[in-house]
C-alpha cells in the first residue's frame, strides 16, 4: 500500500545524524541561510558539505536534479585559462555551491520522518529572522531624521529571500501545526512576516513573497487557474507599467533620490535595454546597461566562444568607466544583475540552454521530481520556487547570487529530497 506524502513514516537510508533530527538541522541551515550576512556564509558552507560528506551514498540521487547544471563546470573550463584566476575562483564557487546547499537540502529532507513539523519549525524560524530584521531596522540602524527608509534598509541589509514561504504555509498548513495555533498566534505571526514584506524596501523581496504566496495556496495547480492567474499578472503588469510611466510624465522625479517610491518609478526604465554613452543615463538604467554590454561582448566573441562560453572568469568590458556611486567606479564586470545574461557570458548558448531547461523543469516537474502529485503542496511550492528563480534570474542574478538565493536552494533540494524518498518508500512498499 502506498504511504500519503505527509505519512509519519518515510524510507530512511542507512545512518542518521547523531545529535539532531533531520528537520532541526534543516530549519537550522535555513536560518544560516537567512541570517546571511549577518552570519558569514563559511558557517553554512561548512555545515551543508559535513552534511554531504556524512552521506555521500545518497550523492548521486541527490545531485541528479541538478545534473544540467553540473554541465556548466566543462563549460566553464574550456576558456577559463584566457581570465583572471581571482575572477575563475568566484565563478567556481558560485556554481558550485548551487550544487552544495542543494544537496544538502535533499539528503535532510530525505530523512524527514514528519514534513509538517519541520513547516512549523520553519514558520517559527521566519518569524525570529524577521523580527531580528524589524528591531535593526527602528531600533539599530542609526538613522537620521532625513534618512529614507531605503536607505535604513540598506543599512541594516535587505531581508533575506530565505522566508518568503512562511506566511502561505501558516495559512495552508498551520492545521497541522502544534504549537502555532489559535487565532492570537496566527494573528501575530502573520502580522511580523505582513510587517516585514513591507519594511523590506525590495521590490524583489515583495514580488517574490507573492509569487510564494499564490503558488503555495494552489493558484497555479490547475490549467484553467493557471491562464487565469498568467492573465492577471499580465494585466497587473501592463497597467502598473502604465501606471508608472504616467506618474513619471507628470512629476518630476530625481533619478538620485534614493527613496523607494522613486525607485519604484524608476523600475521600468533600469530594465530597459540601453546603449547610451551618457553616464547619467547609464547609471539611470544600470541593469539594462549590463546586459546591452554583455549582449555586444557576446557578438564580439569568437564563434566557439558563443557557442560554449568565454568561461569561468570571464568580464563584460563596458568599454568606459562608469562611477555608479561615490564609491564604486567600473569598467570590467564579472557579474550581472542578470542571471540569463550572465550564463551567456559565462556558459555560452548551450550554457543558457541548460540553465532555461533546469528552470523549466523545476515548474514541469519533469527533472527527478517524484511523489508528489500535481495539486499537492509540495508540488505547488516548487512552482513558487521556480518563478521565483525565474524572476531574480532577471534581476538579481538567480541561483548564481552571492547570497540572496541560499536559502532557495536548500528549499528546493528539500522538496526534492521529501519526494524523492516518498518515491523510495513506495517501491519498497510495493515489492514487500
């Protein structure tokens, strides 16, 4: 007989973690990850490889999800001599830690005994970072009486990605849940993670916390919901666009004011490819700058380098030095706001038809996801996780950022992991 995916029992692999259960570590790497930087990413590093290590037997199915990524690493070697050695570190590691925290999500996860208890664990978890976050930012940043909240949120660091799930988790699964409970309780929770979206001051913090919320309460499990749903978000996007264009015709907007409306306002046109040679404009449309100036260094390439990649370490000359701000003056990038584009560079075409078809397949289901069928919890919070990899691939450059995507990854691995060992204990089931 077939187990449910939330059963008390799961198909547990030879050995076990000595000194906590799989869902407390996991809620503790969780927690690393969305204390980032606050806590130097070495801490989390080296807890999800002594995870890795300690179950290298399960390496294999653990990292079969990511196989099209691990491509990238020959890709990334092939012209990765002709680059700096510091430049090819970095790549190296941002690749390959995708890989790490991935992993160590999934072999957790597969030893889950209880998926409810580690939510509410998580939830419990989200609430402290934000609340942490929520005391920095009107108790401890220091601001100034003209000081915008941009700016404090700057100060104290943008609120990690890590808990943008655990506002619709509260609402979908808090049933379940043993300590979270009773309308006080819900009330508050749901009050501090309301509080923070709004004190975030990210526009991707914001967009990515309602991609969470309308994919884990099940909007996106359905054909019909799903076109309903895409229609709205283009509609949303067409007015808000429309919207933002007319505040900026008839208001006069300084593009150096560092407060969030005229961030807000100024969203469309960063986005807009742009060749200017004005540095204000430049600076004004920053992101869409970079990728008109990968998208050139790309035509510049030689055709193997289209092809398979210019390789780790590999820059975007901006052919000029631009000062962004007081501090900070470039010409060669060796990252980009844009994830897409910063395969391309890096990886080539087959590099960016790998990572497309990893994306895709996280939202199909169709890269080693099992267990779960389509409607399940678990199966719309992995289309949540890929919209949203999907949107900060756009903007923040998706899996390859420094730290904002972690806490994501670890998350998909677990996923991964919970299902996969769901599938495990059904064979066994079914043979005995």
């Amino acid at each position: 007989m077939k187990g449910s995916l939330f059963s008390n029992r799961i198909y547990r692999p030879r050995g076990d973690l000595m000194w906590l259960s799989p869902e407390t570590f996991l809620v503790l790497i969780l927690a690393t990850a969305a204390l980032l930087p606050l806590v130097p990413f070495l801490i989390l590093y080296l807890l999800c490889c002594w995870i890795v290590l300690a179950y290298i037997e399960n390496f294999t199915s653990s990292i079969s999800p990511v196989i099209l990524l691990l491509l990238l690493f020959p890709l990334g070697v092939l012209f990765a001599l002709n680059n700096e050695g510091y430049d090819i570190s970095k790549d190296v590691w941002y690749l390959s830690k995708i890989v790490i925290l991935f992993s160590a999500g999934f072999t957790l996860a597969s030893r889950i005994r209880n998926i409810n208890s580690f939510f509410e664990m998580y939830v419990a978890v989200s609430v402290i970072v934000s609340i942490l976050y929520l005391v920095r930012f009107f108790f401890l940043s220091g601001q100034a009486g003209s000081e915008s909240g941009l700016d404090i949120a700057y100060e104290v660091g943008y609120m990690n990605l890590t808990t943008v799930f655990a506002l619709p988790l509260l609402i979908r699964q808090s049933k379940y849940f043993i300590f979270i409970r009773g309308w006080i309780m819900k009330c508050i929770v749901a009050s501090v993670m309301l509080a923070t979206m709004i004190f975030s001051y990210s526009r991707t913090y914001m967009l990515c916390a309602m991609l969470a919320f309308i994919s884990t309460l099940g909007m996106f499990n359905n054909s019909r919901r799903r076109l309903l749903w895409v229609l709205i978000f283009a509609a949303l996007i067409a007015g808000g666009t429309s919207y933002l264009y007319t505040l900026r015709n008839i208001g006069d907007i300084a593009v150096s004011d560092q407060k969030f409306e005229t961030k807000i306002l100024n969203s469309i046109d960063e986005l807009i490819f742009t060749s200017s040679d004005d540095e204000r404009t430049a600076q004004q449309k920053w992101r869409g700058f970079e990728v008109y100036s990968a998208w050139r260094e790309f035509q510049n390439s030689s055709f193997l380098e289209q092809i398979f990649g210019r390789g780790f370490g590999a820059t975007v000359d901006l052919q000029k030095y631009v000062q962004l701000t007081e501090d900070m003056v470039y010409r060669f990038l060796p990252t980009l706001h844009n994830g897409f584009f910063y395969v391309l560079v890096k990886y080539g075409a087959v590099g960016l038809l790998l990572y497309a078809l990893f994306l895709l397949g996280v939202l199909r289901g169709s890269n080693g996801w099992k267990g779960a069928p389509r409607g399940n919890l678990l199966s719309d919070m992995r289309i949540g996780l890929g919209l949203i990899m999907v949107l900060t691939s756009i903007d923040i450059t998706g899996l390859f950022n420094k730290v904002a995507l972690d806490g994501i990854c670890i998350f998909l691995g677990a996923m991964y992991g919970y299902c996969w060992a769901q599938g495990r204990r059904d064979q066994l089931g079914e043979t005995m």
